[in-house]
C-alpha cells in the first residue's frame, strides 16, 4: 500500500430482534504480505447462525493465512457446510476480501452473500466478476486495486434488506445503499466508521427498531496514514543516546516522550529545557512537560499505565474515552487517534520503578508496554511495533 497509505477497517453488527447473538461473524487477519477480511452469514438467527458463520471464518481465516491454494480453502469450506434440505441453500455464507499489502491488489471471493460495494473517487464503480463452479456451486470472483480515498465494503442480506416486510420482497436495496455511500463520502469525513456507522444506524431506523434479520457491514477506507512514534525509557547505552533522538525528531508523524530521564535526553539534545504545564497535575498524575518538536511530553510508569487503563476502559473507541486534560487522557487520546504506533523502549532500569519479584533485566516499563501493544494489536485499526533499544 506503501508508507503513506492505511487500510483502516471497520464493522458493525444488529443481531435479530429477540437474539443476543449475531448470525453474522466478520474476522480480520492483518499481516505484512496482506489483509484477509471475511463476512459469513449463517442460516437463520441466534446462537445456532452464529455458530455457523463463526465456524465457517475461522475455516477460511486458517486456511487463508496458511496460504493454502484458494481451490482448497474454497473446496474446504464449501464441502464442510451443509445444505438446508427444506430452502437448498448453504448453511453459511460468505464473503472474502483479500489485499495484497505490496501491490494494492484486491481479490474478492463471494459464495451467496451480496455484491461488495466498491466506490473510487466518491462514485460507485460496478465491479466486473466472474463465476467458476467448485463442488457444484457458484462462486464469484472479483479482482482490482485499491487507491487513495477508495471504499470497499461487504454486507449481508440484513442490510440490503432493510425496511422489507417478513416475505423478504422489498428493502431498501442496492442502489439506495450505493447513492447513500455516496453522499457520505461527498459530505461527511472519510474514515471506514463513518461509512460504516452511518449505513447501520439507516439500517437500523428502517427497520424501525425490530431489525427482522441479521445485518452486517465491513468495509475498508483507504487513507493517509496517521502514524505515532512513542519514545519511553533511557537506552541502556548511554552512548547511543543520540541514535534514538534522532530517530525520535526525524519521525515523520507524531512525536511522544514518556518519562522524565527519556525527555531530559532529548531537552538535551536540542539544547533546551522543558516547561511543566501545571494545569494538567492531577492527584495521581504528574504534569506534562513542553518541549519545542516533541508534540507531547509525559511522566513516564504512572502516566503509561494510567493511559493503557484510559483505553481498555473505552474498549479502543476514542468516541467513549472520557475528557480529562491530563497526562494519561492525552496519551491515549494520541495513541487511540494513530494508525500506527512505534514504540522505543529504553531497557536502562530506573531501580525506583522496579519491581523486586521480576528479573533484574525485566521492567516494569517493559511489561506495562508489552500489555499495551498486545491490547491494540488486536484491533483492526492499528499497526503496533515495539523496539527495545
């Protein structure tokens, strides 16, 4: 996709009126080769459905990552769901979308779902496909590359049939959900739950509140990418101080300092001092310092973990992170707004800090870094890479 640009996914779900579960599952794989996303809808609702279509990802899913050829996956997962002896159709279905991270190719394998909704530019663009037979069902294909500002998204039926009576004869259907994508993308900010969002909650009124079936939407907003370079902790070689700084102030995205050590190297460096901002003490929480091309500069431990808890509080949704100006909600809010996230961590122990039941060569910033990055790696929205220096 090169540097600049970021696949930033996202997707929502309504569970049938009177079920806890959805029917529909969605799961996402990212790696450095490419982006796997999958959409199943199982047959029916509730627990059962959602059964189906959770087997039916992690089939593909698996399979996908293993780089088995696409034929066997295919074979695989058709061969593994049975058919509905009263209505002949497939216990689950399912969309794939897969992105080449180098190439910006797109593959899109479709067994029974509707069409993706593809947009370049703010327009719909149809998508030429075409249809193989594997164990006697149709399957389609789709192929193409993704720009800049393109939208690529998957939904199942809940969606496109929205607003429809029991007998599934009407809906809002296809073309009303291209022409309000569209204006989405002509009036509102672009990212993938903005899109994503905006289609559900319409779903969801059309339904009047008694959503008559499983509805599923995910997508893929290609954009500019936002990208975070956190600098915590003394490296253990004082001599190679200077190597990180640079590395810290020639960072082309947003620049952090957590800790006190960490940011006198760098006042150092430039030959400045940093000024506390007061207003941002709090009981609990030192203040935070400024520091000319540093875009924020915090304690290091208390603030570091408070932030981590900020997060998990809101589950990753900086929509639900709750305003404080302090060190910790600041912190956060600058981790929850990148795509990706760069962590230096200086290994050089601050025996303050340390924790007399770990190893010597374990720290506490270590592991309160370490939690963090296995929280926000598992969202789709973040590229998290850790360095210790």
């Amino acid at each position: 996709m090169g540097f600049d640009n970021f696949l930033d996914i996202y997707q929502q779900s309504l569970p049938k009126k009177g079920e806890e579960l959805c029917g529909d599952k969605v799961k996402y794989l990212k790696t450095n080769k490419k982006t796997t996303i999958v959409l199943s809808d199982g047959l029916g609702s509730g627990v059962k459905a959602n059964i189906l279509a959770t087997l039916t990802t992690e089939i593909l899913i698996t399979m996908l990552n293993a780089d088995i050829p696409l034929e066997e996956v295919l074979k695989t997962a058709i061969a593994t769901l049975p058919i509905c002896q009263v209505r002949k159709i497939a216990y689950s279905t399912f969309t794939i979308i897969q992105i080449n991270s180098e190439t910006n190719h797109f593959t899109i394998i479709n067994f029974d779902n509707p069409p993706c909704l593809y947009f370049r530019q703010g327009k719909a663009v149809k998508l030429e496909t075409k249809t193989e037979k594997i164990l006697d069902r149709k399957v389609t294909f789709t192929e193409g590359y993704l720009e800049r500002g393109d939208f690529l998204g998957a939904i199942s039926d809940g969606v496109l049939y929205a607003g429809m009576g029991v007998e599934l004869n009407f809906g809002w259907g296809w073309d009303n959900i291209v022409k309000h994508i569209e204006e989405i993308l002509l009036w509102r900010s672009h990212t993938a739950r903005t899109i994503i969002q905006d289609v559900i909650q319409k779903t969801h009124s059309l339904y009047r509140g008694e959503i008559g079936d499983d509805a599923t939407f995910v997508g893929i907003y290609v954009r500019k990418r936002n990208p975070l370079m956190i600098f915590t902790g003394p490296p253990l070689n004082r001599e190679k101080d200077k190597i990180y700084v640079e590395r810290l102030l020639n960072f082309q995205g947003r620049k952090i300092i957590c800790g006190g050590t960490t940011g006198n190297i760098v006042a150092s460096y430039l030959g400045e001092t940093i000024e506390m901002e007061l207003s941002t003490i709090r009981k609990d929480l030192p203040p935070i310092g400024i520091l000319n091309n540093v875009d924020l500069v915090t304690e290091g431990i208390l603030t570091i973990s408070k932030a981590t808890e900020y997060i998990k509080n809101c589950h990753g949704d900086i929509t639900r992170l709750k305003f404080d100006n302090n060190g910790a909600y600041l912190l956060a809010k600058e981790i929850l707004q990148a795509d990706s996230i760069s962590f230096l961590v200086g290994q050089k122990i601050n025996e303050f800090y340390q924790n007399p039941l770990l190893p010597k060569n374990i720290s506490i910033r270590r592991s309160l870094i370490e939690d963090l990055s296995e929280f926000l790696r598992q969202k789709p929205q973040k590229e998290v890479t850790v360095e210790y220096c």
